[in-house]
C-alpha cells in the first residue's frame, strides 16, 4: 500500500492490561512524531 511498516503495530493484551495499553499507545505516540506525517494523507487545499 506504500505505507512504512513502523507505522502499523498489532498488540495482543488483556482488559486487566491497562498499564500495557498505556505503554503501547506512548511508544506508538512516539513512533508517529519521529516518523512525520502520513505520507498517503493529501494536504487540505485551503479555498
């Protein structure tokens, strides 16, 4: 599809896991800011 595979992570945990979904979502968090925009997002085309 043209997308990085660093941006695209499954978890596999529990409903009892929250502090491992909190740890997921950081690292993705981070992962995204140091990654940069969406290259297949298209730029909004002000009017």
């Amino acid at each position: 599809m043209g997308i990085e595979p660093e941006r695209i992570e499954m978890f596999n945990m529990g409903a009892s896991d929250a502090p491992l979904f909190a740890a997921a979502c950081n690292e993705m968090t981070e992962r995204a800011k140091n990654l940069g925009p969406n290259p297949l997002k298209k730029e909004k085309v002000k009017p």
